[in-house]
C-alpha cells in the first residue's frame, strides 16, 4: 500500500470551539494593533477592527440565545453577497453555538428552498434584496418571520436587522459544551463526486486543523510582512470563507471586502489598499493576465497570489506573470475537505502542479476498481484526515458511496504522484472523462490548449456520442475574449 504524507511536519489539533480559537489568545493577536481597520468594505472605506469584530459577535452571541431563542445545534441558513459585518455574523453565531448554512446568493427559488428544507434550518439571515423570493420559500416551510433577519439597519416586512438583538453582555469563551472534534460548525452545501448539492458537515476541528495546517506549511524563516488581502470570493464558498474570515481574522491581516467580482473594482481596490494578496480563480487570473482594464492600474504592491478551483496553464501562468510578477501559488480542495489539502506552498513549485499534502493529510490514488496505485500511476484521489468533513448530512447513501470502510474520502478526482518533480498533479474528475474510441479524454486537457489560446477568455470541453462513430468526441464550447473582432464568412 502507497500513502503519501506531507514533508511538512504534522501540527496538533486542540479540541477547542472555532469561536474561542478565533478569538482567543494566539501568537498573532499577541502583537498585531488590534484596533486598526481588519475588515475594510472596498466601495465605501467602510471597516471593522479586531476589536470591533470581537466585542459585536461577543455580544450578538448573547443575543440569539437570550432574545431568538437560538438552542445548540440549531442551523441558520446564510444567503448575501460579501458583507463588511459577514465575520461579525458568522463568529456571533458560533458563539451561540449554533449551526451555520451558507449559500449562494445567486441561487434559483427551487435551489433557495432545497437548501433551506434540506438543512432544517429554524432561522436565516438575508438581505433586503432576496427578501421576496426568501419570503415566499419560509412562508412556504413555515418559517416565522421573527425568525428571518437581515443585514443592514432596516426593517423589512417584519423581519429585523440581526445587529438590533445584541445582548447586553459579551459571551464567555472557551464556550462550554462544544465538542470541537465532532460538533458540526458548518453545514456548506456541495454536490460531492455526483448528485444534487448535499449537505456537508464540517467541524470545528475541521476548521481549526485547516488553520493551523496552513500556517504549520509557511515558512518560519521570512521577515514579517505588512499583508493586506483582496477579499473578493464569496464567503459561502468554503474557499473564501477559510482564506478570507477564518485564516484572515486567526492571522490579524486586513481584507478588504469586494459584494461581488468586478475586474476594474478589483484594480482600483489593489491600487488604492497596496493590496499584497490575493485568493483567485482561474477566470479571474485569465482577466488580470489578458484584460487591458488590468494594464491601466498599479499591481505592483501584489506579492503573492493564490490560485484555486482548477489548474492553470503554462501559458496563462507565464502571460500572468509577465503582468503582475508575483508569486503565484496553486493548489487543490474541496468543500468536502475543509478547502485545501494539497498546495504549491509559499516556496512555489512546478508549473502546472497542485504542490504537496498540507500537514496531517494523507492520500493514496486508486484506479476504478479500488485497486491501490503507486508513484507516477494516474487514478482517484482519496484523503484522510482532520479537515476531512465528519460526513454528508442526513445522507447515508452518499457517506456509504463517498468513504471507504477504513475512512478514505473519495473525491471523483483523477491524478498522480509525480515522482521527478516530488509534486502532485490533478488531471481531471472522474464522470468528465470522454471515451473516445476507447481512448480516455481528459477535457481539461484541451480546455488548457485552447485557454492558451490569446483570443480565448474561458471555454468548456464536453463530451457528445457520434452514432456514425458509435464513440464519444469531444465538443469544446468557447467565450472570445471582446477585443475579438467578428467576422461573417460563407462556407464553401
């Protein structure tokens, strides 16, 4: 049997409460100023400071136990765009020891109250703008207005402001009565390997352990730097909510907090804030790379970028840096692990690599039959470890189909161990692979030549059965980026 560890040496995972670890006393908070600005809202210069975060969720936590109601273990479901008191909200609700389910935004009405059902949620959080549809779903299930609040200061159609039922005194931590190892902190929503978005359950320690594994694989050995991070991924995502509240906010490093993606916000944003990091997705490093709008701005205060969500091409990687030559970091996660187990690390690594295991985590690759594969063999992802999700919610065909019976996590990705390079590289997922002529196809593959293509802005490679062929062919559907001038031609 191969199971590949980290280089980096393991870190211990206290069985502590997120709240209290947020919170509490660390090495950070220790000699940071922590009355300075930490959670900046980009559009209005708005902020937060460490202090304020504390002091508001202390005290918010107070107020949905005594002036909600809220028990233990009870689930609110979160859905808004990035918010300046996001953290605040978030943190007060663990700090009643409560349940948090963020979702999208975006979503449609049906996926709104799958979510919302699915989860048994007794309360949410909104803003005004999703008011009706939200309404219409709670009304539907339900769900008393008294237990729909919103962000802002405003009332609205009976549902308040969650910052009007703060408590009079701050809550005490370390809370009592927390299981940190198994206790559910998060219940984030995921389609997993196949299927329907399920709910996945993430603990406190799963949390916790992503934390200090992230700062266990920094380096020890560079001078202190004055970081301030761009804040642009949505917070019900399981990779802003690490890297922007939870990583931020451990660490004392200032974010500043972009509602939504706006390219030309994000330059001005950079530009203004001398921002030095940034969490980006491969869209996003295309735009920053081929977009003139980047061209007109300032990015030179910008040290490292972090990439996720799916690998980046040489070609972009190296037209990336040719504008903003900083360094860039790659690396692999999922909801289902906490966001990142696998990274480049701030050392770098080899172009087109994920990196290497965070601490704690292990993995072994097997091929479609689980048979265990070794060094340079290309087959699926499995991981174990303490940011591992403790399990998808009420569902046990999926836990049975997703864990093995001695606790491997399947992912449904496809990659290997490169033995030359030390590294691991992912390939693609499972169910995406096209069959042609008896030929396994990786679209991300092709979907990397084209991106490497000036002219491409993003495209997507799928698979479609040819009857004349009586095999699968591969049908690439393609976004040019506007700069490209149309032309109509008659086919011979």
């Amino acid at each position: 049997m191969v199971i590949y560890r980290s280089t980096v040496p393991s870190v211990p995972i206290p069985n502590i409460d997120l709240f209290s670890f947020i919170l509490g006393s660390n090495e950070y908070n220790q000699t940071k100023d922590l009355n300075t600005p930490l959670a900046i809202e980009g559009e209005t210069g708005k902020s937060l400071s460490w202090n304020d975060i504390r002091e508001q969720s202390s005290l918010l936590a107070t107020g949905w136990t005594q002036n909600v109601g809220l028990k233990q273990g009870d689930i609110v479901a979160v859905f808004a765009p990035n918010q300046l008191d996001h953290s605040v909200l978030y943190l007060s609700l663990l700090g009643a020891k409560c349940t948090i389910s963020p979702g999208n935004p975006a979503y449609t009405e049906a996926e709104f109250e799958h979510q919302i059902a699915n989860s048994q949620s007794t309360a949410l959080v909104t803003v005004p703008g999703l008011l009706p549809v939200i309404l219409k779903i709670t009304d539907k299930l339900g769900l008393p207005r008294s237990r729909i609040f919103l962000f802002g200061d405003k009332q609205v159609d009976g549902c308040r402001p969650f910052n009007s039922i703060k408590g009079n005194v701050m809550v005490q931590y370390p809370l009592q009565g927390v299981d940190g190892y198994n206790d559910t902190a998060f219940l984030s929503y995921s389609s997993g390997t196949t299927g329907l978005a399920k709910g996945v359950m993430l603990t406190h320690k799963n949390f916790i352990a992503q934390i200090l594994q992230t700062v266990q694989a920094e380096p020890k050995d560079e001078e202190p730097v004055h970081d301030v991070i761009l804040g642009f991924l949505p917070f019900y995502h399981i990779y802003g909510l690490t890297s922007l509240i939870f990583n931020a906010y451990y660490k004392v490093t200032p974010v500043v907090i972009m509602a939504r993606y706006d390219l030309e916000l994000l330059c001005q944003l950079v530009e203004k804030h001398k921002v030095t990091m940034a969490s980006i997705v491969p869209p996003v490093a295309v735009h920053l790379a081929k977009s003139p709008i980047a061209a007109k701005y300032d990015m030179s205060s910008i040290r490292l970028l972090g990439c996720g969500a799916a690998p980046l091409s040489k070609e972009h990687i190296e037209s990336l840096a040719k504008r903003i030559p900083a360094k860039l970091v790659q690396g692999y996660g999922m909801t289902e692990t906490t966001s990142g187990v696998i990274s480049q690390g701030l050392q770098g690594g080899v172009a087109g690599s994920i990196g290497i295991l965070s601490p704690n985590i292990e993995c072994k690759i097997v091929n479609e039959h689980g048979k265990e594969l070794g060094d340079d063999e290309e087959g699926e992802f499995l991981f174990r470890g303490p940011s591992i999700m403790k399990g998808y919610f009420n569902n046990d065909k999926a836990n049975a189909e997703t864990f093995t019976l001695d606790g491997w996590m399947r992912t449904g990705d496809v990659g290997k161990f490169d033995t030359k390079s030390g590294e691991f590289f992912i390939l693609d997922r499972i169910k995406e692979l096209i069959k042609y002529k008896g030929f396994q196809v990786a679209p991300a593959e092709l979907e990397a030549i084209l991106m490497g293509l000036d002219i491409v802005a993003d495209c997507c490679v799928v698979g479609l059965y040819d009857e004349s062929q009586a095999t699968e062919i591969p049908r690439a559907y393609v976004v040019l980026q506007p700069t490209v001038e149309a032309k109509i031609r008659k086919c011979p």
